[in-house]
C-alpha cells in the first residue's frame, strides 16, 4: 500500500508540474526530423516542460497565446538530439585530461608530445594517454618501449591504441608489472616480443592487464569529475543521449548518485560490463531506470574479439598480410554463452562487440540459440562494431531482430588498411551498411569516442559519402555501401533510440515526445555532403532546457 501512495503521490507532482509548466515557441528555424522512417520538415515548434506539443509546418499559422514565451530561431537549423549508440564516456572524459595521440606521423611525434604533456603535467606519478597508430607511419610497425626509454627512464608511461585493443609501455611500467621473458602471454592476448624473446612494450587486448592491473584506479570523486566533464562536452557536440559500452560497478553507482542529485546534463544508457569482478551480483539485481529518464542500467557489453588494426580481430581464415595469423577470441566458447544466457535470462539486452568475421558468426550463432532458450527475441540483443561479416551473415540480423550497432568513422579510419588486412573478397562484407539495411537491418549509429572523435556530424559526414575529411578517396571508399542523409540522420536519432528501447522518449521531434534538440549552424540537407562534418552545433536541449 506504502508504495502506491508513493507513486500515486509522485504522478500527481509530475501531473502538476506538466498542468504549470510554460510553453515555449521557438520560431524561424529550419526543422528536420526522421519520423517513423518520413523526413518532416517544420518552421517551428511548441514544447511546455520537458515534452514536445506540437510542428508546424510552413503553411500553417503559428499561435499568438500571449502566455506562450516566443525564441527567435535566428534562421538556424533544428534537429533532434543526436544520440550516439557506442561510446565510452569515463573514458573520454580522460582523454580530455591526458595525451592525445590521435593524428601522430610517427613513433617519434608521439614520443615528442608524451614529452610536452610531462613539461606540462611535472607532478603525474604515472603518464598516459591514447590515440597512437602505427598504420598511419612510414615504417607501419608496432612502437617500442626503447623510444619512450631514452626520455622516461624512470616515469611509467601508458599509451593505449587508438582502438584501444593495444598498449605502448616504457620499461618502468613493465618494471613494476614484473614483464620479463618468461612472463607468459594470457589468453585472448598477446605480449609483443623481439627476434630474441623479449617484451617489446607492445600488448594486445588481455595482455593489456598486465600492465594496467599496477595503475592506481580512480577514486569515486575523481570519477564523478571525470564523467561530468565529458557529458558535459559532448553536449557541446550535438549529443543529447550516449550509450555507455562497457561501465564497471563503480562507475554505474557514480552515474546512479548523479542521476539521484539530478546532475546529468544528457541521458545515459550504461551497459554493464561482462568483465566486471561484480557483474553476475550485477545481474541479480536487475536492470534500473532512473524516474526522470536520464540513467538506464538495462544491457550489457560483451568483448568477443579484438580490433582489426592490431589484428586482434578474429577471422575465420588468415590475414592477409599475415599468414598464420587469425586474431584472438577474448572468451572460450562455453563462456561465452554462459555470460550471454546470464545476462538475457536476468532480462538484460546483450550488446556484444564483434569485429572479425569469425566473431561475428560465433556471437550470431549464440543469439540465434539463445534467443530461442530464454525468449528474449524482444530485448533487441546488438552487435556492437558487426564490422566484417560473412556474406551469409547480413540477412541474420534482421532474421534474429538484433541491431547492427556501427561506426560509420571507423570505416573511414580503416580504409587505408581494411583491405590488407582482409582481402578483396572479404571487404565485401566489411562496413557494409547498405548491404544490412537492404537486408532489413536497423543500424544504431554511434563514434565508438574516445576511440574515433565523438562529433556525430564526422559520423554523419562518413556515412553519406564514404570518405575521409579530405574528401578522399574520390567518389567515396566502396561507394555502394553509402547511406541517404536522412537514413544516417535516422540512424542517429530514431534507430540509436530504437535500439535502447527509447523510441517513445527520444530520437524524434513530433507531440508527446522529449524536448531534445539542437540548433546547428548549416541546413545539413541544402549543403554540399562533403562539408557535413564543419557543421557546428550552437544550442543543445535537454527535457526543454538549454543545456549549452
């Protein structure tokens, strides 16, 4: 009884609220919005409190309510609040904070701003940072720990990949991890090693732990920083809503206490993560939403393999440019299945990264057998990446309803090595999104941040044409995998709500809907597509509320 007065008494503040909040018109704008699979198209519209009331269209009168507060659009482009459907948001609030690597011409250009982030930061006990790739230099080969050596001597220092599926240490950090010859390679990892046996500093995905097991963690006001800093500028971005891949137990009671004081400035929906010490507690205890829609706690994150650039990527057949090589699998198939089933019979969705053909089929055939034990077809289960993919596997996830959750940036990130690293006929398959959407896939767009930028307009700009911020290569990279604007503005919006069961909330601007929306400084559909990615975001809106 105690609990029906209590919510009886919480819908009738929410009721009074909603009957006393104002209602305001915003006017002068170009609006866009992908509504059930329809561009529509608006000159202004209503909101009061945090929900939409009404578009209007350009033929139609607008009200003169003398009650209603009037904003002048100044002529600016509106669209719904961008949601990125894979990003990792404690982590990109540390590359904000540490060295950025992204873009380095070479080993000695990362060493040389490893070098000015320390001049900078004398007081750190242990130097990291992230965003280094090797196939971007002239010698395309993995970093070695000699190169931060003759500067660090004596500072640890930690450098992860780009994709984050690899780490460059200096020998102090592999000094106190105890890494010598004899330290053996974990499974589902691999230590990088020299003509005679020794750690070079490199280490691919488990073999990570090794080294990151001895960093100090974070303390839990050290994460609410973190975490408030990188929400907060990725609201700056367009981002309205994220998908947080892969939040470990401390981090999701940080997010629940922000939630609870009402200090998240965007929607999260966290996925727990599978390699969490905590995680089976985790799932008994269930999936969690917030009252005011900003936090859910309701699907998990999976790791299957590792990523294509370090050739962790697992393959049904060799590299290409690497003979006897297939990648790794980062779980044993009977765990594998056993993390799943866990997780969709405690009613959780399932959002497992998959990258590497061979990993797409394991985590596939997983879904198809699962989803028929534990009856969870409804959950909308996802592969985070699905980025290459048997031929013979595209019609699956339309046929097992599980959502192809990609980066359209990452395509364009790898072009320069996909194919070397594939093949031509496995390219085939590989970022192949018209291939899934004329299969009757729904793809979620997401950045995969701090791994790629988190600017969704780079996304959206990669999408429509294939191509670099060059415009390269001319005409777009496999061209006949490009999306329309509007499918990668709905893949933004619509389909990323879609695949956290938000669809009803968020992700598109029409009455009884959130007030989420920006205002941007280009009309994205009267521009040519190859500038989309300079479109800058001047507002974003949260439940009504201007946020930035």
């Amino acid at each position: 009884m105690k609990k029906i007065i209590k919510s009886l008494l919480a819908s009738s503040i929410i009721l009074s609220f909603s009957s006393f909040a104002e209602t305001s018109l915003i006017t002068n704008i170009k609006g866009y919005s992908v509504n059930d699979g329809k561009l529509t198209q608006f000159k202004a519209i209503t909101f009061k409190g945090d929900k939409i009331d009404r578009l209007f269209g350009q033929d139609e009168p607008l009200p003169d309510d003398a009650d209603i507060k009037h904003i002048d659009g100044q002529g600016q482009t509106m669209l719904p609040g961008l949601i990125d459907a894979h990003g990792h948001v404690l982590g990109y609030g540390l590359s904000l904070m540490r060295v950025q690597l992204r873009g380095a011409k070479s080993e000695q250009d990362a060493v040389e701003r490893v070098q000015l982030f320390r001049v900078e930061n004398p007081e750190l006990n242990w130097i990291q940072g992230r965003g280094w790739n090797q196939v971007l230099w002239p010698e395309k080969s993995f970093p070695t720990a000699a190169t931060l050596d003759k500067h660090f001597p004596d500072t640890p220092v930690w450098l992860r990949r780009i994709d984050g599926h690899a780490g460059w240490a200096n020998s102090a950090a592999m000094k106190l991890a105890n890494i010598g010859t004899q330290t053996q390679s974990p499974k589902g990892g691999e230590i990088v090693r020299d003509a005679n046996g020794e750690p070079t500093g490199v280490f691919i995905d488990n073999a990570m732990e090794l080294v990151t097991e001895n960093i100090p963690s974070l303390t839990r006001s050290e994460q609410k920083s973190v975490l408030l800093t990188s929400m907060n500028a990725l609201a700056k971005l367009g981002l309205t809503s994220v998908h947080d891949a892969g939040v470990g137990s401390m981090t999701l009671e940080v997010y629940r206490s922000l939630a609870q004081s009402e200090q998240m400035p965007i929607r999260v929906y966290a996925m727990v993560s599978a390699a969490d010490e905590q995680f089976e507690s985790l799932m008994e205890k269930g999936p969690y939403q917030d009252p005011r829609d900003k936090l859910v706690i309701s699907s998990v994150k999976i790791s299957s393999d590792g990523a294509l650039g370090s050739r962790g990527a697992a393959l049904i057949e060799d590299y290409s440019d690497l003979p006897g090589h297939k990648g790794l699998l980062l779980y044993s198939d009977g765990k594998l299945t056993n993390t799943m089933k866990m997780a969709m019979e405690a009613g959780f969705q399932v959002n497992t990264h998959a990258i590497g053909d061979n990993a797409n089929k394991l985590v596939l055939d997983n879904y198809e057998a699962l989803i028929k034990q534990t009856g969870t077809r409804d959950l909308r289960h996802r592969i985070e990446h699905a980025q290459v993919l048997r031929l013979d596997d595209i019609p699956r996830f339309a046929k097992l309803n599980v959502i192809a959750s990609m980066q359209a940036t990452h395509a364009t990130s790898d072009k320069n090595m996909a194919e070397e690293r594939l093949g031509s006929e496995r390219i085939k398959g590989a970022y192949a999104w018209r291939k899934l959407l004329d299969s009757g896939a729904i793809i979620a767009a997401g950045s995969d941040f701090p791994i790629e930028s988190a600017n969704p307009f780079f996304g959206l700009h990669a999408s429509a044409t294939r191509q670099d911020q060059q415009n390269l290569p001319e005409g777009g990279w496999y061209s006949q995998e490009k999306m329309t604007l509007s499918e990668a503005l709905n893949s933004f919006t619509r389909d990323a709500a879609f695949s956290a069961h938000q669809e009803k909330q968020i992700g598109q601007l029409k009455p009884g809907m959130k007030a989420d929306f920006i205002l941007i400084d280009s009309d994205i559909f009267n521009i040519e597509p190859e500038s989309l990615w300079q479109t800058k975001v001047n507002q974003t809106w949260v439940d009504g509320v201007r946020i930035y």
